[in-house]
C-alpha cells in the first residue's frame, strides 16, 4: 500500500517535473506559464459562456475530448506494465481528475453545480473503462489523399467537429448567428491545431519542393481541406443569416488566416517546436486578427529561411 | 561531420557507381548512420559530395533504422505522403503492396518488421535513384528477407545504386559488390565480392577474439 502511493508520488512528481522542463527548454518561467494558462483559461471559458447558452453542454464536451488524449492505447499499456493493473486505474483516477480542476473551479464560479456532478462522474468512468483500447480500428478519413495533417488531425478530433456541425443546426434553429459563428471558429482552431506539433524531419527531407513551394503546398492543402470541413457551416449560415453574409466572410478570412499563421509559426522554429518568441507572434494574430496581414509574411520569411537548412 | 570539437566522420573519401550494391560495416557507434545522413543532406559536414542526380535527396530513398510513423495514420496514407512528397503518382497501391502489409490499419499498430516494410515499399514507390538502406534485414521475417534480396538485385539490375548497413554479414555477402569497414569514423577497408569470405573471417577474428574463452563456458 505504503509502496503504491510513493509509486503515485514518483510519477507525479515525474510528471511535473516533465511539463517544467518543457517550459524552461522554451525559455518560460514555469510559474509564469501556469499564470498564463489559467488567464487564458479563464478568457476562453467566459467567452464561451457569453457566447452561448450552450456553454453548459459544450464544456464538459470540451473536458471530455481533452482528457480523451490520456487513454491513447499505447501509454496506458505503457502504464500498466510500469504499474500493475490496480495501479494503473488508480493513476487514471488521478489524472482525470486532476484535469477537472480548471474546468471545476470555472463552473464553480458559475455555480453550476450539476455540470461538475457530470465532469467529475466522466473522468471517473473514463478512466476505468479505457475505451480507447477496446474501439482500436480505423477510422474513416476524407483527408487520405494529401497526408498528414487534416488525416490524422480529423480521426483526433472529429468529435469536436461533429459537435461544431450540431452547434450550427442549433445555431439556425434559435436564431443565434454568434453561435453559428463559434462553431465556424471550432472548426478552424481544430484545423489550426493539426499544425502546431512539429513533425519527424524526414517528413520535410522527403519533399522535393524549395522551402517557398513546400510551404505554398502546405498552405493550399490546409486551405482546401479546411474549406471542406466548413463548407457545411457556411451554407447553412449563409442561408439563415443572409443580412450577415459579409460578417461571415470576414470570420472566414480570419479563420483561414489562423491556420496560415500556425504553418509559418510552426516551420520559423523548424526542426524545434515554437519556440517563445514565435510562440508570443502567433498569440498576437490569435487575438488580434489585423495583425495576420503584418505579422504571416514575416513569419513565412522566417519558415523560408529556417527550412533551407532541410530542403536544399 | 563533428558535434563540438568531436568529429564523427573523418576523411571519408569513397565512390559509389551506378548498378552497384555497397554493404557499410562496422561496430555501433562506428558512423554509419551518420554517414547516411551526411549523404541525405540530414547533417551538416566538411566537404564535397557529388552525384548524377543532383540534389542528391531528391532521388535518394532512405529507409532509417527504424522508420518514424505517425499516430492515427494508415499503411497507405504513409506511402501516399511520401509519394505525394516526391511528386510521384501512385496508381495502384494495393497491387504493390508486394510485402502483403495490412495497408488499411494503422501504421503505429505494425510490428517492427512490418514497419520497416511499409517504409521500404514507400521508398520503392518513390522510384528513386539512388537506396541508402540501414539495417533494412533487421526484425524482418524470413521470406521477407529474401523477397528483399531479391528486390536488391532488381534494383541493380536497374543501374540504381544502393548502399546498405547491415550487422548480419551473410545479408551482405548475398547482396553487395563492395563492403566498405567503417571504424571510429573512418573507412579502413573496402572489400571487392571476391575477398568477402577472407574479410568475414578476419572480422571474426577481431570481433571475438578469446572473448568466449574469457566468459569461461569451456
């Protein structure tokens, strides 16, 4: 027993002491970075909880599809050979449930008491039934023509892209054209997301492209696929809220213009994942959308320059 | 090639002509791969490299020692990418898929084997020039191994040029025209077919030595 929960403790600890080290490689004050990401954290919940009444059902969606990364096959087979079954649930449990604590603390605030009774009932059941392991086939992508980015970024999150395409029928049925709009933008930062970790080298080595046409090709294919995945958003909007078509245009270009940004940003610190700096420019395009017009030709310069070293 | 004031590779000075196999061996730690990788243009170095083909990674296929996959990405998305990546149309996946690999599952659930295979027919697919193959033997079923040798032949017979490592000597010996012994960075000797069974045997030598005398079994 005793020897189990310093087992715990260890790994914890190693844990811990893993994402710390992660912060310092990038130049960031561990400290800092959690003051910042509970900021951020804080922003984001209360923007989506001014946006829409639907907040309430979307974050323990949100909750779900994050810790759904903790159950991925191989390490909790990795984990059960370290720990022992019993073991193993029980660092599950604690994981889970580690990671409620920002969605938990958000919705006590709120006073939302039955949404915490949901989360803290899910990371539970999540971390005992390992489902991951049991429904391990392939899933279906329609990005298999162009690897990689948008296929394996879909099987990742295509439960966050099924809920955007509910939201938008939601969205159309009340009336609600921000709501719209929000589910238009989850599917963007899903697509800007598929391009934010840095890929093995041999994967950019292979191309027989210069570094401009690699990033022009990485470019058109984000912008393709990405336009396939909102096509069914921006119909259904176009057609229920033809007084904002240019509202939605606008959100459109913004939402194209992240996903660019996130290409450049990611290849300017190439073979290195984002480092500080770029990191900081691509948090400034996030938030303030003008300054993609400014900021994405430097950052290409930057990708251009970086990737030479790779695609000769 | 160095890292700080330590040199990897020193005075490598070595030729490889089309329609030829060369077998690269030598302890771990000799320089093999970074030999590969100066040759891929993976690594910065000191020096010249020429070829035909030029740039050389343009019509290089690398197969690494043990191939990186994506998660969550098929057999036949990964030949997909690295053909895409080439330029190169593919028209019929499946009927090339001559290692019989389950080209719909995901790659990360293969074997070690059937994870260098996958890797292989990409590289094949990618109808290169020029094969650089490190430890393409390795955790690779028997029949693979000699469908491998017999793709090997093809390829000479194509006037590719392949140049393979490899820690199993009778995979080489089959193969190659020329084996070059790499050590501390450096080749020491280059070995034409006819004197193969010679090197092997005063590989032998050095390598075990009265090691086996040493563990006191007998």
């Amino acid at each position: 027993m005793v020897q189990g929960k310093q087992q715990m403790k260890e790994y914890f600890a190693l844990q811990f002491n893993m994402i710390n080290r992660r912060f310092r490689d990038g130049g960031v004050v561990p400290i800092f970075a959690y003051f910042i990401f509970a900021i951020g954290f804080y922003l984001l919940s209360n923007f989506l909880f001014k946006t829409t009444e639907f907040a309430v059902y979307l974050y323990p969606f949100l909750y779900i599809n994050l810790i759904g990364r903790l159950s991925e096959t191989q390490r909790c087979e990795f984990l059960t050979i370290c720990f022992g079954d019993n073991q193993f649930k029980k660092i599950r449990i604690a994981e889970n449930l580690i990671f409620t604590i920002p969605f938990v603390s958000f919705l006590l605030y709120k006073q939302l008491i039955i949404p915490i009774l949901f989360i803290l009932l899910v990371s539970l059941i999540l971390a005992l039934l390992n489902f991951r392991t049991k429904f391990n086939y392939t899933i279906y992508s329609p990005f298999s023509k162009r690897p990689f980015e948008f296929t394996t970024g879909f099987r990742n999150t295509f439960p966050l892209l099924i809920l955007a395409y509910v939201l938008v029928i939601i969205a159309a049925s009340v009336n609600n054209f921000n709501l719209g709009i929000f589910s238009l933008m989850i599917v963007f930062g899903s697509s800007f997301s598929f391009y934010l970790s840095t890929e093995n080298e041999y994967f950019v080595w292979s191309y027989n492209l210069n570094p401009r046409n690699f990033l022009i090709n990485k470019i058109k294919t984000a912008l393709l696929y990405s336009a396939a995945l909102t096509i069914p958003i921006v119909v259904l909007l176009s057609f229920y809220f033809q007084q904002n078509i240019g509202l939605l245009f606008i959100f459109l270009l913004i939402g194209w213009g992240w996903v660019i940004c996130g290409i450049v940003t990611k290849y300017s610190s190439y073979p290195n994942e984002i480092n500080i700096p770029n990191g900081m420019l691509l948090a400034l395009c996030l938030t303030l959308p003008p300054m993609l017009v400014i900021l994405t030709p430097i950052l290409f310069y930057k990708a251009e320059k970086r990737l030479e070293n790779i695609l000769k | 090639m160095s890292y700080g004031n330590h040199s990897i590779l020193k005075n490598i000075n070595i030729e490889f002509d089309e329609g030829k196999v060369y077998g690269i061996v030598g302890k771990n730690g000799a320089g093999k791969t970074s030999l590969f990788r100066c040759i891929a243009g993976l690594e910065k170095y000191d020096g010249i490299i020429n070829s035909s083909h030029y740039p050389i990674k343009n019509h290089l296929g690398l197969l690494p020692t043990e191939p990186f996959f994506f998660e969550k990405i098929t057999g036949k998305e990964y030949i997909q990418l690295l053909c895409n990546a080439r330029k190169k149309p593919i028209n019929d996946i499946e009927r090339n898929n001559v290692f019989d690999l389950p080209l719909n599952q995901y790659a990360t659930t293969y074997s070690t084997g059937m994870k260098k295979k996958l890797a292989l027919t990409a590289i094949l697919l990618q109808r290169n020039e020029y094969f650089i193959l490190d430890e393409p033997f390795n955790g690779v079923d028997i029949e693979s191994n000699i469908l491998l040798t017999e793709i090997i032949h093809t390829l000479k017979k194509l006037g590719k040029t392949i140049v393979i490592s490899s820690h199993i000597f009778s995979t080489l010996s089959d193969t190659c025209d020329e084996i070059n012994l790499l050590n501390e960075g450096s080749i020491i000797k280059s070995v034409q077919r006819e004197d193969f069974q010679l090197l092997e045997k005063e590989m032998k030598q050095m390598t075990v030595g009265n090691r086996i005398e040493k563990l006191g079994l007998l």
